[in-house]
C-alpha cells in the first residue's frame, strides 16, 4: 500500500498510513485489543472461504517490536465474536463462530501468566441461544453490555436483544441478564460509548449499522457519575478530529446499510471506517471514513470519502493506544485476501 502524500487519500485530508507488515497479522473477523500498551489479536479468519477460524493470539507492541504468538494453550477457536480487557490484566472473548456453532460462552487469556481458561457460567445465568457479528463494550471491570445477533439466521427474530454479561475474574464465572430494552435486529454493527450531548451530563451506548438504517440506536443510557469507565486519553487525535470536522470537507451524511466495519471512540468522537455495504450488489466493500461528532446536541455526521480502492476493508479492527488510532487487519477489495498490514490514521490539517 502506498503511502498518500500530503493532502490525504483521494485528494481528501486523511490516509492510513502503513506502519508495521507481518503475515501473523493477516486475518479478518478477529478480535483487536489494546491491554497494556500493546494490542492483542484473537482469531479470526486467515483467507476468505476459510472453514473454521484460527484458534492463535497474537500480540502486537505498537512501540515497533516484532509481532509475536502467544504460545498459550487452549486458546479460543472463534470468529466473528468480540473481545474486552478487565482489570489490567484479563482479555475476555466473548461469544463468536467455532467453526460449527455459534456461542455466548467466555474465554479468558491471563496476560500475566499467558494462559487461557475457559470460565463457567454461574448459576441464575441466562445466555443468548448464541452470538456472532455482536458486539461487547466494557461499562467496568465487572459489567458488559452485549447486543446483536442472537442464534442463526433461521432463528434470529425481529428485533436483537440486549445482554449485561457481568464478569468475576477471581471466581472465574460469568453471568448473562436480559435486559428490558431491545434494539433492532442487527448483525455485524458496532458500538460506542459515548458522553451524552446536552446540558444532562451522561453516557450512552449507541449502535451503529448492521441494518439498512443510517441512524445511530440507543443501547443504554447512564446518568452522571453511573459510569465510571475513562476513555483512553487521546489528546493530539482528538484535537485533530475536531478540525477535520471543521475543515468543511466532510459532507453531513451517515452511514446507510454498513456493516463488519470498525468503529472507536476519540474523546467526543466515534469514528468507523470501511465496512460492507448493504445498498449495492457491486463493489460492495467500502473505503470511507465517517466522524459521529457528539460535543453539541443534536450530534452530527460528516463523512470523508476516499479514492485509494487499496484502503477497502472488510471485517478489520481498529484500535486506540497511546494517542494514535491503528488499523489492523481485515479483507481486501476482493472480500478474500487478509491485508497483513498495521496502518495508523494520518490527519492533514
């Protein structure tokens, strides 16, 4: 992949800038995690077609160190799932594809130690008949709140319901809870937690795409002082979202129909990238860069549209760590080839 030169991607502000290659990288539909400054890589599928997902973990130090295999045994078989780090110390994949079925049950790598254990679920759990393309936010070190896809296509209903996965790391246990509130039926979106815009101070958990629907749906809501989890400070990112936002060559526009695209948060910001669209029976795999701005009510869209077809994506990651947003992973332009490329998101402004 090339590197854009100045002025961006297609003429446009941004690019994805390679930093780091390696084949051990080369996969899509895995899990990217950032957990003690370094960021680890969970299965996945290593080519399109693929019969069953890699059961390896991979870690990626972002400081240029070679990426390396964890040699830990027992790690989990699964794509299509979701992964949070608790405590500083435990990387938690949560549901995902086997191979063979899908599932809700919790593994469990000890950074410390470098093993994996497959945690039980506790008594009065309630699971989802299985999960796959969901999605897993970390409200603490204690508390997920899970939602999408539910069972397989025959079974999944009209609308997804919404799971707090409630996690105890000395007993090894995990317990689902069915929430009363529901979501639309959807199937590799993305979530973000967010503060809430306005002069009611809070947070909000939103989900994006996975539907034929550009707007963003509220999975939960939390007053002021409920959540107590802190976003990883970026400071220069978010400086420059804010003026990307302000440069005037966004358009305001959501996402329509996307999805397995990727999304994290900026401070104020979520931003998505590629992703497959929904909308189109050709050319189905997308490049563009979407910014869900939430520091006014009501919050506002602008899309940033790329030229360079080498930037299409398809069920890659992106992760925050140490100010800088990486992109790693996924299928190509042909929805079959795994880029083994790390790319950093570079701002011209």
């Amino acid at each position: 992949m090339a590197v854009a030169p100045p002025g961006g991607a297609g003429g446009s502000r941004w690019t994805w800038r390679p930093v780091a290659r390696d084949a051990l990288l080369a996969r899509a539909f895995h899990s990217c995690t950032e957990l003690r400054g370094r960021l680890y890589l969970v299965g996945g599928l290593l080519a399109g077609g693929a019969a069953e997902p890699s059961a390896d973990t991979v870690v990626l130090d972002p400081a240029g160190a070679p990426a390396v295999r964890v040699g830990a045994r027992g790690g989990p078989r699964r794509s299509h799932h979701d992964a949070a780090a608790l405590g500083g110390r435990w990387l938690c994949a949560v549901g995902g594809w086997d191979g063979a079925r899908r599932l809700a049950a919790v593994a469990a790598l000890d950074a410390e130690r470098g093993e994996w254990e497959a945690w039980t679920a506790a008594p009065g759990s309630c699971p989802p008949a299985g999960l796959s393309s969901h999605t897993c936010t970390r409200l603490s070190d204690r508390e997920l709140r899970v939602a999408g896809r539910e069972g397989g296509t025959r079974t999944q209903r009209r609308y997804g319901s919404i799971y707090t996965l409630r996690l105890d790391p000395s007993a090894r246990t995990y317990c689902y809870r069915e929430e009363s509130c529901r979501s639309a039926s959807r199937s590799g979106h993305c979530a973000a937690l967010l503060p809430t815009p306005g002069p009611r101070p809070g947070h909000q958990l939103l989900l994006f795409g996975g539907c034929d629907s550009a707007e963003p749906e509220v999975a939960g809501h939390w007053g002021h002082g409920k959540i107590q989890e802190e976003a990883p400070a970026a400071p220069r990112l978010t400086e420059q979202l804010a003026k990307l936002v302000s440069s005037g060559q966004g358009s305001r526009q959501g996402p329509r129909g996307l999805r397995h695209h990727s999304c994290s948060v900026v401070g104020p910001f979520a931003v998505l990238f590629g992703g497959e669209t929904l909308t189109r029976a050709r050319d189905t795999i997308c490049n563009d860069l979407y910014v869900y701005d939430t520091r006014r009510a009501p919050s506002l869209w602008f899309h940033f549209p790329c030229a360079d077809r080498a930037l299409k994506r398809v069920g890659h990651r992106t992760c925050l760590c140490n100010d800088q947003l990486y992109l790693v992973g996924g299928f190509g332009e042909d929805g079959r080839t795994a880029s083994p490329q790390v790319c950093t998101l570079d701002l011209f402004l």
